[in-house]
C-alpha cells in the first residue's frame, strides 16, 4: 500500500511541495543544517515525479562518483520503500540506476568528476525531468553547474532541479554567494531539524545537537542550523541582492554616479547608486561595466543612463582620460584620495545599515561586493589591508560616495582626536579666507 506524500514529509517542505506541485519554479535550493531532511524531502519528490509523470527520468549527481553509492543511491532506495511502491522498481545492487518497471523510466546516478561526459546520458524512453545536485558546495563553481543544466535542460517541455547543501561557513564562498542573487525561476528554502518530528530523528540525535550548543554555539549553529557564520575575513556582510524597480528608483533623492577607469585587463565600471542618509542605506541600481572599451564608448553607455548630465566621480589617477570626457560633454570630476582613502571608504560602506544590489542589472557589482575578503599571509592569518583587485565596482561606488567618505573618515579621526578639523570644518575655513571674513556655508 502506497504512503501519503504528506506523512513523509516534514512540515517546512510541505510549502515547497505545494510549489513544485503547481509548477511555479525550475531550480530549487533547499539549504540547511544536519538533519533538516531535505535529501529525504528530495528524493521522495523524484520517485513521485517519475511514476506521474511517464516521460519523467532523473540524473542525480555529486562531484565524486565514489560517494553516490552509499548517499544519494541509498536514499532514493530509502524514498521508494518508504512510499511501500519496490516492488514496482528495479534496483540493482551493482549497478548505479534504478528502473521504475511498468514504464522502463531510470534514475541515473552520475559524478561530475568530469562534466563533459554527462552530456552523453541519454533515455530510451521521455527525457530528463528531475535533476538533483547533492551536497553543491563540493561543486567546483557555477559555471561548472551551468555546463552540466546546459547539457541536460533540453528535450522536454519543464523541469525540476534540486540542489541541496548545507551552507559553508564562509558568506563569499560561490554557494552562498549565487544564493543571495535573485532569479525569477528560483526559490531558496532554508530548514532545520527543528523543524522535524522529534521522533523521526531519535533521542540521541537530539542530545548531539543540545550538547553541541552547551560547549560551543557557533558550531551548533553552523552545523544543526545551517547558518553561515563567516570565517572572520568577509568584507561585507550588509549586502543585499533583490530587484530595484523602476518606481523605487523614481523616489530616490540623493543619487550619485562613480567610476573607475580600466581597458586591456581590469576592467571599467560605472555604478549609479542612491544613498539615504537618515536610515544609512545604499540603493546600486545601474552598471556599466568592461574590458577594452574605448573613451568614446564609456562617454555614449553614460549619456544613454545620465540624460541630465549629473557630476559623475572619477579615480583622480587618470587626468587624461577625464579631460577627454570632458570634452565630449561629461561633467566628470577627480576624487579627493589619501593614502587611508580606501580604508576609510570600504569601512564607511561597512558601517551602512544595508548595501542593496540590484543583481539583475547590476550582476558584476553585486558579485564584487557578496565576494570581497581579506587575504591571509603564509601563517594563515588575515591581512590587516584590504585586497586590491577584483573591486572595480566597490571603487567606483566609493568615488560616488567620496563626499561621505571623507566625512566619515574625518568624523572617525575627531573621535580619536578632538583637535582634529573634520573635511567641512576645513571647507568653511577655506571660504571663509576666500570671501575674506566668517563666512557659514551649509555642505
């Protein structure tokens, strides 16, 4: 006798369920911490799938193919007993692949160990519906992931994809970095064993999790929680990617435009951004962003985007190239620097409530920002400096914002100092010599 799918599954999944359900998304990042059941709540979902659905067959992969045997194999093994339906399937014990009997439908288990090969599997029977990347941080990068969907998202009219993970430590690592991006046919869930019926899990299960969180928190909430609890070397940790719509954009007040110069290898980046001061949150919403684009090509991209021809801030080490914009027509100014500019800057872009990235049309930006991290020297310790590299857009959002910078950094150093003039205490005192008396000047 056939199990209901609602006795299977743990409370926090039925949601999800419903949404594969109602075909609402393709890819499905279930994300969490140990015993959240997610591979359960998975490999459950593929079995149904493939007994609906008659031109349904699944690939179910992990980085190494050495592991498939004794994880993901099992728990699809698991999946069909538990729904009391073996005995309509086949599964040999020395072969990876299942074979759903009445229909000839195969779950296939593959290791990625080298991605060009999965673009042989084929089906003598439907096509490839269901996907399942297990445990996707051992996966070597994106673009190692959209290799292997670029091989197999063809040949049928929609598709499931499951990648499941606990999440590394570190926010900048690629797994957790891709998850804060934003995609319409995607949905994150996060879960947690506490989430679970106790008794699924078992008593001892339960007092591993509570011990842990006695003697060492972090652990526990790292590992029982799925929490991302940094590595101490993320930059920052107030970013957030969502979409900026055009109306929003309209409400904006304080907008500033930066950028920073590159041709042959760094590239150029040109950021629009609108800062609120009394809430202490920075809105990213338009890039321009390249490598090898000429003078004439960056003044035409920024005069498609700043038709009132608002200042834009500029790296000062490039006089050449703003005169030339400058002649085209562009109001383009040198930024004030010092040798703490940069730190003052980054620190500044610290301290904001929230970065809010639009990543969809800002995607090179939002990258930047979600993986900047310190470095570590030989003994594995993190360097004091910030890197500099890989932060074309962070600079140019740092021009654009230079008057606020300055005044943090000023303000940062009166705090230490209380003798020590701020930048608008020393922008008075020069108009002042210049108007030839007191002179107040609102900033």
């Amino acid at each position: 006798m056939m199990v209901r799918v609602s006795e299977v599954i743990s409370p926090a999944f039925k949601p999800v369920h419903a949404d594969i359900k109602h075909r609402r998304h393709t890819h499905y990042w279930l994300k969490g911490g140990r015993g959240s059941t997610k591979s359960s709540f998975i490999a459950l979902e593929i079995v149904l799938g493939i007994m609906r659905d008659p031109e349904a067959n699944a690939t179910v992969l992990r980085k190494v193919k050495e592991t498939l045997k004794d994880s993901v194999f099992e728990q699809i093994k698991w999946a069909i007993y538990t729904l009391g339906v073996q005995n309509f399937w086949h599964i040999p014990q020395a072969q990876l692949a299942m074979t759903y009997i009445p229909t000839g439908q195969k779950i296939l288990f593959r290791g990625a160990d080298n991605p060009k090969k999965i673009k042989s599997i084929a089906f003598a029977k439907g096509y490839c519906k269901y996907f399942w990347y297990e445990e996707l941080d051992e996966f070597n990068g994106m673009e190692e992931i959209r290799m292997i969907n670029q091989s197999l998202l063809r040949g049928g009219p929609e598709f499931v994809v499951f990648y499941s993970y606990n999440p590394p430590k570190s926010l900048t690592n690629w797994v957790n970095a891709e998850a804060q991006l934003t995609r319409p046919d995607r949905l994150i869930h996060h879960s947690d064993y506490l989430s679970v019926p106790r008794e699924w899990l078992g008593e001892q299960f339960i007092l591993e999790a509570e011990h842990l969180k006695e003697v060492n928190e972090p652990a526990y909430n790292h590992e029982y929680l799925g929490e991302i609890t940094g590595t101490g070397g993320e930059v920052f940790a107030n970013v957030q990617c969502r979409p900026i719509s055009d109306e929003e954009v309209k409400e904006f007040e304080v907008i500033r435009r930066g950028l920073d110069f590159g041709f042959a290898v760094d590239p150029l980046s040109y950021v629009v951004c609108a800062y609120n001061r009394k809430y202490k949150r920075l809105f990213i919403y338009h890039e321009f962003y390249g490598v090898g684009v000429s003078n004439h090509q960056t003044y035409e991209a920024i005069s498609r985007e700043n038709k009132g021809n608002d200042s834009i801030y500029a790296d000062s080490a490039e006089p050449r190239t703003i005169n030339e914009l400058r002649q085209y027509g562009l109001r383009i100014a040198p930024v004030k620097k010092g040798p703490d500019s940069v730190e003052y800057g980054i620190k500044f872009l610290q301290d904001l409530e929230a970065i809010i990235i639009d990543d969809q049309r800002c995607p090179e930006t939002a990258r930047e920002f979600l993986n900047y991290e310190l470095e570590k020297d030989a003994q594995g310790n993190f360097k004091a400096s910030f890197p500099d590299k890989d932060n074309h857009s962070i600079d140019a959002v740092r021009y654009a914002l230079n008057y606020e910078c300055l005044k943090y950094r000023d303000e940062q150093k009166k705090k230490k100092d209380p003798d020590n003039p701020t930048y608008d205490e020393l922008m008075q005192r020069q108009l002042g010599d210049v108007m030839g008396g007191d002179l107040k000047v609102n900033l």
